[in-house]
C-alpha cells in the first residue's frame, strides 16, 4: 500500500509539474500577443539549415502611427539567437573582480583580458576572415574609440599641418565628423578619395564590405606617403563570402556587428607595426584608461560561444543562423523592391565563401536604397514622410536620392518597413 501511494504522489507531481508549465508558456505567448512581440518558431532540419523564423503580430491601429527608426544600425535582430542560447553565454562577476586597472601586465596592451584575446585569435582562426600572427592585438571601447585611436596614432606629433584623412564615397558617415570634432592639429577630414589630390602624406580608411552600400573595396589614393586603416567591421559569414583571411598592417573589427552586442561596447584591432600598436594603446589610456574588463569578459564568453558552435554539428551555429536571417530579409526587401518604379538597390556578384565551402551572395547590414522617381531629390524626407527614419546619401558624400538603411533591427519593425515600402507603389 505504501508503494502504491508513493507512485500515486509521484504521477499527481508529474501531472500537476506539466499543467504549470503549459500554463506558463500560455501566459508567455498570450502576453507576447498583447504586446505586440514577435513570435519565435523553432524549425528543426539540417545543422547548416536551422534558423528561427518570425511572425509579426502588430495591429494595423498601431502600425499607422509608428515611427520606425531604421537610420541607426542597432543590430537588434540577433537577440532571440542569443535568447535560444540561454545560459550558455552567462558569466557570473564576483563583486571583488576584476577590480584593478590592469589585466595582463606582461601584455603590450596591459588592458586586455587574456581570455578575450585567446577568444579573438580562436575566432579569426575558426572563421577564416583575418591573419592574426604577427599582430598585436588593441581592444577599444567598441570600433569608434580605435578609429580615433589610430588616426592619433599615424599621424606624426610633430608634423607642419594635418594629416589628410580621406575615404572613397559613399564613405562610412562618421569618418568626417570623427576626423573634425575635435578640431585636431594631428589629423583632419580631406574628403572624398577619388578627388584627393594634394602632395604629402595622408590616411585612408578602407570599408570593405563597404558601409554603406556592402561593396568590396581597396586603396582608390594609391600612391607613395599612404598610410591606411582597413574597417573590416562587416567582413564576417552572414554578410558577405570570406574570400580568404585578411592581411593588412591595421585591421579594425567590431563586436556589435559581428553578433550583435552593441551594448558590451567592445573592438579590436590588429596591428603589424608595435610602435603603431603602442600609440593606439597610450590614445585609449589618456582617453578612458583602458577598457571595461567586465564587458571583456562578457565578449570573452560570447565569442567562445560563436567559435564552438560553428565547428560543431548542433545545429546552433550563430553564422548558419544569423546567414539565413539576412538572406530571408534580403529576399523580401528585393521582392518589395522589384515590384516598383519608385526604389532600386544595388546588385552584387556570388563568392565562394571559405567558411561556408559553397558560394554565397554578398547580403549587407545595410541597404543602400535609391529613389528612382524624378520627383524625389530628397529620399531621407520623403520616407521620413512615411514614418520611416533613415540616413540620407549627403552624408556619406553622394546624392540625397539614396539612403542607408538597416537590414539587422527587430522582426517587428523590418515587417512594417516592407509593408509600408510595398503600398508605396
């Protein structure tokens, strides 16, 4: 009799512990519904297939007066990855961690955790996207700080005028206000590369894949005195094929656009040249006193799981995934394109992709999207006029008939962003 009751207690548990749980996931769903959250769908196939899907469940009252802000590249649209890797990117920081200013003495960059470095060496290797002996590695709080920190760096301290800071247009937007701001007697905006043409030393940034029109790019000055910094924040699988690992003397990347964690404000730098490397390091040490060795832990953890999950079979691969995702959002964005007179957006060629072995098309974090119609001389206002915020062509140095647009923000908004483009016909 008393095993009988024992098993009976047990099934009651099991029976009641089912009921709270379908309970639970009712409420989840039934709130996401009320709030107008995306649903997430877990398709099960291949390892290399396996992606999420969404559907938006926003109403049509709160679509007409939604402003949706896509001039920001906010890579929000990795969060449910990362939400479907619960735990496995979580670090716990003691309260008496980490306290100190410095981290690896022995280090050239005294700043930087030795995990985030290993993590980074290990990912570059993993990926295929960059040569990493030989370098010295800056970490930087996120890819703005190392821009300005190399400028100070290759431009000599002593020099008569300004280094000529210059970019081939469409020119990432910020390399102008970052060279100008702060009115340096080191460095200065010169402009567009293609029409540079003054004596002297100068340095030239080289976006490549291109922010904001996703094309490769390379030195357009090329000429004797040239000292130039490769922007490779979007050289990884999802966006464009990796043609083979990149060999610069200064290579600049970015956490938030490799995964998605702008807030962790986390970059690195890959330096040949140490004496380069040294004043890089003394810029970010006079600017904010090295870097956050909690968000470096945070990314030191990230990346580890980035690496692992894309050598194994699981079928969780952030770049299967995340590839997927823009390739699914890129072909809605072409089909409600090609559907109109109004708009255009660039056309780009296949690559073979070592990361992936097959050819994969080149699909940007950003759209680079043109108003066709005569009419509009300004597309930035004219979307604005349909509730849609975006980055107009003047200042990235071209016509304002184009704009950039993010292709990584939440389901929920892209969703809206096509459905307004489509009845714009």
């Amino acid at each position: 009799m008393a095993n009988f009751f024992s098993i009976f207690t047990i099934t009651n548990l099991l029976i009641l512990s089912l009921a709270l749980n379908l309970s639970l996931v009712m409420r989840v769903y039934l709130n996401s519904e009320k709030h107008g959250q995306p649903k997430v769908v877990d398709v099960e196939g291949p390892a290399t297939q396996r992606t999420l899907l969404s559907v938006s469940s926003s109403s049509g009252e709160e679509d007409i007066d939604k402003v949706i802000n896509l001039n920001h590249g906010d890579p929000t649209m990795y969060e449910k990855y990362w939400m479907m890797m619960g735990d496995k990117t979580t670090v716990v920081i003691p309260g008496w961690h980490s306290m100190s200013y410095f981290s690896d003495v022995k280090n050239l960059c005294w700043f930087l955790e030795p995990q985030l470095a290993m993590q980074i060496i290990k990912l570059h290797k993993a990926v295929g996207n960059a040569v990493t002996e030989g370098r010295h590695i800056v970490i930087g709080t996120g890819s703005s700080q190392l821009i300005i920190a190399a400028l100070f760096a290759l431009s000599p301290a002593d020099g008569s005028e300004p280094m000529s800071v210059v970019s081939t247009a469409p020119f990432y937007s910020s390399y102008p206000v970052m060279s100008t701001y702060l009115k340096s007697g080191l460095f200065n905006w010169a402009g567009d590369a293609r029409s540079f043409n003054k004596e002297g030393p100068y340095i030239e940034f080289i976006t490549s894949p291109n922010n904001p029109d996703g094309f490769f790019r390379s030195s357009t000055v090329n000429r004797t005195g040239g000292m130039l910094v490769h922007d490779l924040a979007y050289y990884w699988p999802q966006y464009t094929p990796i043609s083979l690992p990149a060999d610069h003397d200064l290579s600049l990347f970015t956490f938030s656009k490799a995964n998605g964690h702008a807030g962790t404000r986390i970059g690195w730098a890959l330096v040949k040249d140490e004496e380069v490397a040294k004043r890089m390091i003394k810029f970010i040490e006079l600017n904010t006193i090295g870097v956050s060795r909690d968000s470096q832990l945070r990314a030191a953890k990230i990346l580890e799981v980035m690496t692992n999950t894309s050598v194994d079979s699981s079928g969780e691969s952030f770049f299967d995934i995340s590839h997927h995702l823009m390739a699914e959002r890129w072909r809605l964005l072409r089909a409600a394109v090609n559907n109109s007179r109004r708009f255009s957006l660039p056309e780009f060629a296949p690559g073979f992709c070592h990361f992936f072995q097959k050819e994969t098309m080149p699909q940007p974090a950003f759209a680079w999207l043109k108003c066709e119609d005569d009419e509009v001389e300004d597309c930035e206002s004219f979307l604005r006029g349909q509730k849609i915020l975006t980055r107009g062509g003047s200042k990235f140095g071209v016509s304002a008939k184009y704009v950039r647009i993010s292709m990584v923000d939440k389901d929920i908004n892209f969703s809206l962003f096509l459905k307004r483009l489509s009845k714009l016909q």
